[in-house]
C-alpha cells in the first residue's frame, strides 16, 4: 500500500474516538468500502472464521473468534480458576474467583472456612459500574 496505511471500519464503529485517533495521531486514512485494501480492520463486535481466512499476512484485526473466552471477566475469572487446578503453582498470581450465582456453593465453602473480605461484581452487564465488597454473607444476595 506505500507509505499510507488504510483502516476499513466495518459497519462505521460507535466509537467517534476510533476514528479521531487512526485519523488525527496516526494520520491513517479511514474507509467503510469493502473493496478497499486494508492494512487495520477495527470492528466493534467479532467476525467470522471466512473474514480471517481471506486476511493476507500484513493485515491486523482487532478482533478474534474466541476472544470472548478471556475478554469476558466472567470468562476470564472461570477459565483462569479452571487452568488453576492443572497447574496450582504456576497460576496463583490472582485472587480465588467464583461466578455468582452459578458458583455459589463453592464460594459459600471458601467464605465460612476462613473470614476473608471478598470482592465480587455482578455479571449482567459486561461493563458494571457497581462493585460490591462483603466480609459476610449476609451481604451479598445469590440470587443476582
């Protein structure tokens, strides 16, 4: 492509910010035509195995299949506790986790055995505002 370096924003992202940086910092030229050749392809939401496919090996993708898996705290947190069991020593650089409600049990078990102040989120929305710290069960409700 030369010296200019081309982003394709699929479906124009809802970000204005996006936009404004690839244009104004890094003086990118930003288009929505699918037939452009593109160096970024900045989405908001994921794409398909076929778009990868067809990625020649100097373009970049901001999104992946699968990514959900450690994008995702409620993901991350499941997944991370899960390799923690194979590999107890390598992977106890974060704290114990559990997806509430669907954990509940097993968190309940950790709470009473030692008094610990816990901190959870709830998992509803993928970008909650609220945090909730307890060091009783009193005051966390399971149902949530």
């Amino acid at each position: 492509l030369g010296s200019e370096m081309c982003i394709r924003n699929r479906d124009c992202t809802q970000y204005e910010v996006i936009r404004e940086v690839m244009k104004k910092s890094f003086r990118y030229k930003v288009s929505i035509d699918q037939e452009v050749e593109w160096d970024l392809f900045w989405a908001d939401t994921g794409v398909t195995s076929e778009m990868l496919s067809r990625m020649k090996k100097f373009q970049k993708i901001n999104h992946y299949p699968g990514m959900s898996c450690l994008a995702r705290k409620n993901n991350l947190g499941k997944n991370l506790m899960r390799i923690r069991k194979e590999y107890k020593k390598d992977y106890n650089f974060f704290p114990p986790t559990w997806l509430l409600p669907y954990e509940w049990n097993e968190f309940k078990a950790q709470f009473t055995q030692k008094k610990v102040q816990n901190f959870y989120r709830q998992t509803r929305s993928s970008q909650s505002r609220k945090r909730n710290f307890s060091n009783s069960l009193m005051g966390i409700n399971k149902s949530k």
